[in-house]
C-alpha cells in the first residue's frame, strides 16, 4: 500500500555547520519518495515532504554521519519544553568544558606572553611541558572530545565540516607540540616551540562561542511558544448529561464543550448555547471582542470575555485553526528564501577548499618561509583551519528567517514560505480586490434622506417590515439596520416583487413601495426636489432607493459597501514606501470610481471577472513589475497564485489559509502594509548577516595564512582565529535577534 504523502520533521543531532546542511539534504531527498527537504541548520530541524516512512529519513541521516528522530508536531509544545531543557544541560555542558579548557589554556598563553619562552631545550622543560602536553590531551578529551568524535564520523561518511577543521587544526597543534617535547632533535632549536596554548584555548574559546550562540538561538523559538501558550489545556465536555474535564487532547469532534467567561477556546466549534463576546487578538490582532450568538465559529485560544456558551466541536487536535497556524509558522521558518540556498551551496564546499588553502599555505611556508619555517608552516596551517569554520554562515539566513516569520506571525501574519518572504519586500505594484479587502464586504444603510416622513425610525420599521419579503441582497442591509436599532417588525399583506424594479406590499392599512426612479415613476410618485441628492449620493458609491408610503415619497435610503475605517491609512502606507496600488472589482464603473477616490487610489479596474484579474497581473508582470495580489483567497484564487506573492484576507479557516502565500488573519490592510515591512526588514538583516560571514572568512583566510607577514610582519595566532571564529557566530546570532525588536509605523 502506498504511503500517504505527508510533511515530517526530523530533530537533527550532530551538525556542526552550513556545510553539514547539504550533506543532510542530499542524504534525505536520495530517499525513494521524498518530493522535498529543507534543514534549518539555526534550530537543527529537517522539513520533509513526501511518502517515505520516517525509519528511511532515519536511516538516511544516518547513513550521513548524524542522528536523527522524528519529531511529533502533535506534541511541540512538550518538544519544545523538552528541546529547552536539553539545549539547558548542552549550555551547562559547553560552560563547564569552557572552564576546564581555559583554566589550562590561559595560564599557558599569559606565561607565553609574559613571562617566559614556550620553547624546549633543557632536559627539566621537555619533562615539564611533557606534563603540560599530558594535561592539554585531558582537555581534548574531556572539553573537545565533541569536535574529534564528529571529524570521526565525517570522515567515516568520506565528507568534511567544522568539526573536522577544529579536529585538523588543534590535533595538528598538538601532535607538532609532543614532537617537539618527545624528540626535539629531529627539529631546529629555532623550531622548538610548543602550542599547547593554542589548542586549549581554541577548545575553550569555541565552546565558549557555542555556549553562548545556543543561548541566543534560544530566543528564535518565542513565537512558536507564545502561539503554544494560546492553547487550553483542559476543556469542560457534556458526556452522559455530566461535565468532565478532560485535557485538549481527549476532546472529539461534535463534543459539547462548555466555556466560562474568562477561559480560553479549547478546540474549533459552533456554538450550540449561548451569547458571549470573543477577544480574537491573540490570533487576529483587532482589538475589539466579537459578538458570539448560536451558529457562530468560535476558534481555539481565544477568550471568552463575557458569558457563558455551548459549543459542538468540530475540529480537535492538529486541525484547528491554531494547530494549523503553529504548524504553518514552523514550516515557514523551516523553508529557505533564494538568497539562503547560494549559502548552502558555497558551504558545501568550502571545507574541502579551506582544508587545501591550509595545505598550500603550509607548503608555502615550507618552502618560501623563514627560519623556522616548520614552525611556521604549522602556525599557518593550524590558523586557517580554525578560521575559517563556516558557522556564521550557515547561520545567516535561517536565523533572520526565523525570527521574521515568527515576528510577523505575532502580527497576524502568516508568512508560509522563505521564498515568500523574500519576494514580499520586492514588490512594486499591488493589486487589491475592492469587496471585503478595501471595503467591509457587507452593505450596510449609511443614509436615511427623510422626505415626507417624520423620523427615521418610522421609515426604517416600515421599510425593513416591506424587505422582511424580499430576497434582494440590499434587504439585508436594511434588516441588520432594523436589528441593531431593535426596531420590531410589523406584518404586511399583498407583497410582490417588480424585477429590476423594487417590490410593493401593504402594511396596517398603508400602500408600501421601494425601489428605483422607474417603479416611482410608473406609480406617478413626485420625486421632485430629491433627484439631485439621489444622484449625490450615487456619486458617494451609495445605492439610493425611494421608499414611498400611500403614493408620497417617504425617504431615500441609501445602501453601500462602506470602506474599512483603516484602509485609507494603510493604502497610503503602501504608496509612501513606493508600491502602486491598483483596485480590481466586478462592481460597476461609477461605484468602483467612488471608492477609488475615497481610498486614494488613482488606478482602477471595473467590471472585472476572476479570469481577467489574472490577466491583469500577467499584464503588470509582463511590463516589468512585480505584483502582489490581496483578495480573498477564494474567488481571486486565479489571480493570487499567478501573483508573485498572493495576500489572502482571511480569519485562520483552512482555505484562506491554503489559497494564498501569506494569509493576512485580521481584516485589515495594515496587515498587508506590515507584511512588507516585515519582509523588508528581514531581507536586510539576511544580507548584513550574509556580508559579515562572507568578509570575515574571504579576508580571514588570506591574513591566516600570511599574506601580511612579508610586508607588515604579521602572523595571526590560531587562538585569536579560534575565538574570532566562535565569536563571529555570536555575532550574526545577535545581529538576527535584533529583528524582534522590529516595528512597523502603522500610521
């Protein structure tokens, strides 16, 4: 039977650097049935998609060199918990084997310094640095046993990483020193000088680095946490007409579920009793409750402000609305933007030309240097190797990645992949569809022009009695109007409906008419004196309809699709950071106009169906642009996936989520303005981290190797190289944490 194709992820153990990335993702995607594999070397974590059963992904990684285990996403939260207290003891670990290393290592390098000559020559130094040698080996095992251990294993699997240049280099260190302390007379008295300094020290400082890169990392992970921290972890069930409380995980679908004001959503559901407010902001951001009454989704990790309900669960565990977002966030911070993959590709070769540079330079010395250039040879040799460990890296992107789209995700915005993110911050024209993305997506009655009648309420009873008929999609403007004014509705007689027209009836003894100019005219209603503000309020983007009682004009009630009270702000947010903003609607040209102007938008496109606004961003697309797309995520569905990136205007249900590259969870445009920002700001610090490695490595292997020394008399010390390279993680570590204290000007 063939496996069922499913997203796995995978725990990676024993990956040193960017160029272990590769090897693992070679590993993996040579696996029969896997479609893809992305490692996110920042958290250690392989995301696979495909058919292979997890024991072939296992076993595949294995057959790299690494560990691996399968990683339950049904349980992150006690994952994550566990990862912390195991990345705990790691820090503890690293620290402590810090402290051995460097109690050796800096006592030798301040006696190097100054107070004597780190050199062999008497009988009485070749047995004390014998002991010292002997103490160095200790720390090799004890401290840097890691490092040997993993050089090992790469070169059992025929491939190379950081631990084997760390190996390489202080191995190299030692082996030359106890040459020196053993058998002194196969070497120069000018080369007899040990550096037993150097490879304590370079232990103790790359531990140190380690230590302090893993307490860094450790903050990346806050956004999946707080999204966890949403969730219930118990839930109040009906069974057998008693309540139990049982955890979140034995909830079923169609279980009754019973929420107390002040407690939080424990699964997706309908409610079944009850009326309540819902705060949604932890998921959408907006700020306001939201009025919950029977047949209303409620989604889990919300709260419950108010009153009591019932609710029929309908979808428990992975499948809710939340479950799926942190699932989403974490695929995301998984998956790589382009600019990611070139550094995966240098990475994986740059340890193999490291390991030659180190050779040549070695030769080099060998053959060109001064006196004693065996010495030398190995100074250089050694230094280049430490140097030159691509941490940084490796770390580059997916930190910035991580901290991005977890940034964003607190936001309201589901960034769904790395290329995504990338190409958001690139954009130059963004196309908004007009219904439910400009405007609110419900008519709603904005105007009540009173004629001959005496108030408003008189004429909204009356009127709304009348539509309490009709199936007009404007009706139901005027009966949520009545609803909300808790106007109560009176009986009528005799309805009929005039297509294109309006509809009639009777109603305690009055004749009832509403419709357009024509059904006015044929009924020789005076509409004199309110032509012009009909058409007035036309103009506004309003529908107007005349509402006549006993054969004289009443009112005007005008209807209309009114613009989000912030998306004027948030449109001019786009146009100031130099996007072009383009409306797309199917309603007609004189509306479209209207809130156009309103919403300032100069460019506009009327009467549009869903296959031409796919042609309308080939056609942006065609001219050089790239195009954005904000819609629904439903009937724009053309359009956002032909987009460079398409924006669904969605609350978390799976299609908004699944139609669209990034899913905007609350209702605003802002989101979408906050979106780019996000984007831009991540892409800039990917490219600070990026320059920063590549400069440290491309000028710190050349000075390692001694070009500087002919000229300026410079030769780098392997222990400035050892804690240059570990601090040089730290730095992009630190450089990507700065993202979370990003913020977007919402104006």
């Amino acid at each position: 039977m063939k496996n069922k194709e499913t997203s796995q992820q995978l725990i990676i153990e024993g990956a040193g650097c960017a160029s272990c990335v590769g090897k693992i993702e070679s590993a993996i995607q040579s696996t029969e049935g896997v479609i893809s594999a992305e490692m996110n070397f920042a958290d250690r974590t392989v995301m696979v998609s495909g058919t292979a059963h997890a024991s072939e992904l296992i076993q595949a990684v294995e057959s790299a060199g690494y560990n691996a285990k399968l990683l339950d996403t049904s349980k992150t939260d006690q994952i994550l918990d566990e990862k912390e207290a195991a990345d705990w003891e790691y820090y503890k670990k690293l620290l402590r084997d810090t402290f051995i290393a460097l109690s050796l290592g800096i006592p030798l390098m301040i006696y190097g310094l100054f107070i004597g000559e780190m050199t062999v020559v008497t009988t009485t130094e070749r047995i004390s640095w014998l002991i010292v040698g002997i103490a160095t080996l200790g720390v090799m095992y004890f401290s840097g046993k890691h490092f040997y251990i993993g050089a090992w294993n790469s070169f059992k699997n025929h491939s190379a990483n950081m631990d084997t240049l760390i190996a390489l280099g202080t191995g190299t260190a030692w082996i030359y020193s106890m040459v020196v302390v053993l058998s002194p007379d196969v070497l120069p008295l000018m080369a007899r000088h040990v550096y037993f300094e150097a490879t304590a020290m370079i232990i103790g400082l790359i531990n140190l680095g380690l230590a302090l890169e893993l307490k860094a990392r450790g903050k990346t992970s806050q956004a999946i946490k707080r999204l966890i921290g949403l969730q219930a972890k118990t839930a109040i069930v009906i069974r057998d007409n008693k309540e139990v409380e049982i955890g979140i995980e034995q909830v079923l679908e169609n279980d009754v579920v019973k929420v107390k004001p002040g407690q939080k959503i424990p699964v997706d559901g309908e409610v079944v009793d009850g009326h309540t407010a819902i705060d949604e902001s932890m998921l959408t951001g907006e700020p306001i409750p939201v009025e919950k009454n029977v047949s209303d989704l409620v989604v889990a990790g919300t709260l419950n402000k108010s009153g009591l309900i019932f609710f029929r669960a309908t979808r428990v565990g992975k499948d809710t609305a939340l479950a799926q977002i942190i699932n989403m966030v974490k695929k995301a911070q998984n998956s790589k933007p382009p600019i990611g993959r070139l550094a995966d590709a240098i990475s994986a070769y740059f340890v193999p030309a490291v390991m030659i540079i180190s050779v040549l330079s070695a030769l080099a010395w060998l053959n060109f240097g001064p006196d004693p250039a065996i010495a030398f040879a190995t100074v250089s040799a050694t230094t280049v190797l430490i140097i030159a460990c691509p941490c940084a890296l490796g770390l580059a992107t997916p930190m910035s990645v991580m901290v991005g789209v977890g940034k964003a995700a607190e936001a309201g915005v589901l960034i769904r992949n790395g290329e995504a993110l990338q190409t958001a911050s690139k954009v130059t024209a963004m196309i908004l569809d007009k219904t439910g993305t400009i405007t609110e997506g419900a008519p709603k009655v904005t105007d009540i022009v009173l004629a001959n009648a005496t108030d408003e309420k008189s004429v909204l009873q009356l009127a709304a009695s009348l539509e309490n008929g009709s199936e007009h999609p404007l009706a139901e403007a005027i009966l949520e109007s009545a609803a909300l004014k808790k106007i109560e509705l009176l009986k009528i007689q005799s309805f009929k409906a005039i297509t294109g027209q309006g509809v009639t009836a009777t109603c305690e003894g009055k004749s009832l008419l509403f419709g357009n100019a024509k059904l006015m005219a044929e009924e020789d209603i005076d509409l004199t004196g309110f032509v012009g503000r009909a058409q007035s309020l036309a103009k506004e983007a309003k529908t107007p309809m005349y509402f006549a009682v006993d054969g004289e004009l009443a009112a005007i009630i005008a209807v209309a699709d009114p613009i989000k009270h912030d998306s004027i702000s948030a449109i001019k947010r786009l146009q100031a950071s130099g996007i072009k903003v383009i409306m797309l609607t199917g309603d007609n040209r004189e509306t479209a106009a209207a809130v156009a102007l309103k919403a300032g938008i100069s460019e506009f496109y009327a009467e549009v169906l869903p296959e031409d606004k796919a042609s309308k961003v080939k056609e942006l697309q065609n001219s050089g642009e790239v195009v954005g797309m904000t819609g629904d995520g439903i009937n724009d569905a053309p359009a956002l996936a032909l987009a460079d990136v398409g924006f669904a205007i969605g609350t978390g249900t799976d299609v908004a989520i699944e139609s669209a590259d990034v899913t905007l969870m609350r209702g605003s445009l802002h989101g979408l303005a906050d979106a780019i920002a996000v984007s831009k700001a991540t892409l800039k610090n990917i490219k600070q981290n990026l320059f920063g490695a590549f400069i440290y490595n491309v000028a710190g292997i050349p000075v390692a190797a001694g070009v500087l020394y002919p000229v300026f008399g410079i030769l780098l010390s392997p222990v400035i190289a050892g804690a240059a390279m570990a601090f040089s993680s730290l730095t992009v570590v630190s450089n990507a944490n700065r993202l979370r204290l990003f913020k977007s000007r919402e104006s």
